[in-house]
C-alpha cells in the first residue's frame, strides 16, 4: 500500500488529507497516467487505514511530504563503506547516529534553500523507515512489529559546516535540508533491502549515486534496535539509513533526484535562502 500525504491542487481546501494511491508504476518509478489517489478519513498512524469514497486524479493534487515527524528524524552516517571512504572516514563498529530537527523536512518539489552561511552544500540520497508506534528496546526479531513503511529522503549536508564544526547538528539541521516522499510504501520487508535494491541519485539528469541496499553495513533491523535501546521511538518518527558514495555539491537551480527500485523518485530544485 502506497501512503500519500496530499493537498487539492485546484480546490481552496488547505487542509492536507491522507489517502492510497492506486495504480501501477512506470519503467521509471513513476506513477502511470491513470493513478489515482484514495483519500483517507485521517493519519493512518493514528486512525488506521479507513477508505472514504471520495477519489482524485493524481493530477489533481500536490504530493506533501508523506510524514511529518512529531517527534524526530534519525539520520544513520557511514553506513555505507565506499561513502565512509570517500570523506576520509572509518567505518564505524556500531550505528553511528545523529538528530535532525523535524523543520528540515518538506516533501516533493519542495525547494531546497541553500543557506547563506555555507558554501558548500550536498545532496545524499537515502532510504528512510518510518515507525509505526511507541517503542523503546525493540528487538532486532522484532523489528518489522514497528515499522510502518518506507520513503525516500535527501538528508542534505553543509558539509563546509560539519568541517568546521566536527559535529552533525548544524550541517545537518537546517530548515528544508530533509527531503521526504514521495509516498510511505507498506508492503516491504527489511529483507527486501537486505536482498539488494537499486539507490540512485540523478543531478540536473546526471546520475551521480549509484548504490544498492544490500551494501547497508547495519541492516534495518539493527538500526532499529540499535536506536530504540538510546531513545524511544514514536510514531511517525523517521530513520535515514545512510547514503551510497558519489555525494556532492548542489548549486542554486539545481534539481536533485533520489530514488529506490519500488520506491517512486523524490525530486526537488535547489533556491536560494
């Protein structure tokens, strides 16, 4: 089940809506023409999955960001070997974590601000898990109890900034430099991953990332137990889980595209602050 946060693109309804969308994917990751989106009668995380009968054309609305976190967005660093590489860095021997503040996160075509104190800006592709309900300790069997699905993030860095600061906060934490969508796929299992699923990420058309899930040095599994027995987790709280190599800088007019096999693509342009 695909989960879409939605607005009325041609309606003076500002009231965001919850709803399924329906219908099969492109050779691209793309909806088909024909898709159409379900609403809901609410948060499925907080009122379940209840089909009203009111339908849209996929056409007819504006994609939002498909979760906003009540509480936090977790973001996993150097999961990924050759990314570890790449900055100079070594894998670490336990989930390395971080916070970003929930006013990062927009969703589909969204702009990217780029912050005038940086001038070094990049983009990092991700998968993101977004939990299902209050959890603390889970174990790593148990993972799969507390996850609702999966989406697409971009956990934008002022990598100038993390330089100079040796921490994460900042770089990391600026308003827009979190990305999510373009919709929380349901049906998946973290095994689905562990098999192998393509993660790329285009640059003005240009494809610059080129990984797989199955390189995840921690599965998502162990990042779910590893995080939960530090915090406790709540629903709609996000977790990025690392970034393929082939990171760079974004300049404003850029558009930068994430996507996962199965997953749809997320895409935003870069504008100025």
């Amino acid at each position: 089940m695909r989960i879409v946060r939605f607005s009325q693109a041609r309606s003076s309804q500002v009231e965001p809506q919850y709803g399924v969308l329906v219908g099969e994917l492109d050779e691209f990751g793309q909806p088909e023409a024909e898709s159409r989106i379900v609403a809901l009668a609410g948060d499925p995380l907080y009122v379940g999955v209840k089909l009203l009968e009111q339908e849209h054309r996929l056409e007819d609305v504006r994609l939002l960001a498909p979760v906003l976190p009540r509480s936090k967005v977790v973001g996993i660093g150097r999961n990924y070997a050759k990314h570890a590489a790449e900055l100079g860095n070594e894998v670490p021997e336990e989930p390395l974590f971080f916070l970003k503040p929930n006013t990062t996160v927009i969703g589909p075509g969204d702009p990217i601000l780029y912050p005038p104190q940086s001038e070094e800006v990049h983009y990092e592709g991700e998968l993101a898990v977004v939990i299902s309900r209050i959890c603390r300790d889970v174990p790593v069997e148990k993972a799969t109890d507390v996850i609702h699905g999966y989406t697409l993030a971009n956990d934008v860095t002022a990598r100038d900034l993390q330089r100079k600061d040796g921490r994460f906060t900042r770089a990391k934490g600026f308003d827009s430099f979190c990305p999510l969508g373009p919709w929380i796929e349901t049906d998946l299992d973290p095994q689905d991953f562990a098999d192998g699923r393509a993660i790329q990420t285009h640059l003005n058309g240009e494809l610059v990332q080129d990984g797989s899930t199955s390189d995840l040095i921690f599965d998502i599994p162990t990042l779910v137990h590893h995080v939960s027995s530090v915090m406790t987790l709540l629903p709609g709280d996000v977790i990025l889980t690392g970034t393929p190599e082939g990171v760079g800088p974004l300049h404003v007019g850029d558009e930068v595209e994430v996507s996962v096999a199965g997953l749809g693509s997320l895409t935003n342009k870069v504008a100025p602050r």
